[in-house]
C-alpha cells in the first residue's frame, strides 16, 4: 500500500501543478475554471450545480486557491505518509468534487472517478502512512502521548 500511496501522491502532484494562480483560467475561460464550469453546463447533480453556478463561481479565484491548497497538501501528505487517514478522507471528498464537476461532461472517463475515490477508501482502511511512512515513525509516539491532541491526531494516522 505504500506504492500505491506514493502513486496517488504524485497523481495529486500533477493534478495541482496545472491550476495556475492569479486567476486559475477565469480571465481566459481555461484551465480549472473551464473544468469547474462543466458542474452548470453539464450537471451531475442539480444542488452541487446550483452551489457552483451561485457559490463557487462568483468566488472563483478564492476557490482556485482552495483547489491548489488542499490539492497540493493531497500530493505533499500522502507523499510523505504523514496524517494519512486525514489526507485520504480529504481525497474522497476532491475526487468526489470533480466527479460531480465533469462527469457528464463530453471525453470524460468516468470509471477514472470511481477509482480515484476507491483507492482513497484503500488508503483510509489500510492507514496507509504507517508502512514506510511518517505515520509509521510518529504514530508510536502520539498513542502514548499523554497529551489528547496527541492521542487524537495518532487516529488520523
């Protein structure tokens, strides 16, 4: 599990380094605003549509960043094995987000999605990070730990 780990994290890598700050495509109508847009043109579900079109768009910048953020912090984290349970629940939920952003949308794969989602579910049930990772070498630690963060930060490891 912990090639696959390393697999989903260089995933995560590439997938942040094509959303490109200041504007993250909506000047040019490219880019992540492109894929994003595809939740109101093609919808997979009227209410995540509604939130994008109302919500998300209107704000794009401030989610281009959020993007990038947890994005880059999927690629870094599962990478290094650290808060791994964490990262793969937080993975469940972005894959999730652009399932539902480009599902429907014209050249898109959808099996791709599914299996983005699942191996994030392998991730979380196997705590990944704890085989040749850093969740492996802190866990001990944080479990023994009299401190309650500690003790409660080891279960996200």
């Amino acid at each position: 599990m912990a090639f696959v780990r390393i697999v989903v994290a260089f995933l995560w890598i590439q997938n942040a380094a094509w959303k490109i700050p200041p504007d993250f495509g909506e000047r040019s109508g490219g880019g992540l605003y492109h894929f994003t847009n595809y939740a109101v043109e093609y919808p997979v579900l009227g209410p995540f549509a509604w939130l994008v079109e109302h919500v998300v768009l209107p704000n794009f910048v401030l989610f281009g960043w959020l993007t990038l953020l947890v994005e880059a912090g999927l690629g870094a984290f599962l990478l290094i094995g650290l808060a791994t349970r964490l990262w793969a629940v937080l993975g469940v939920v972005q894959s999730s987000a652009i399932a539902l952003s480009v599902l429907y949308a014209p050249n898109e794969w959808h099996w791709s999605y599914y299996l983005m989602i699942l191996v994030h579910l392998a991730l979380f049930a196997t705590a990944a990070g704890r085989g040749f990772g850093l969740d492996g070498v802190f866990r001990p630690i944080m479990v023994t730990s009299r401190k309650a963060v500690a003790r409660g930060l080891a279960r996200l490891a």
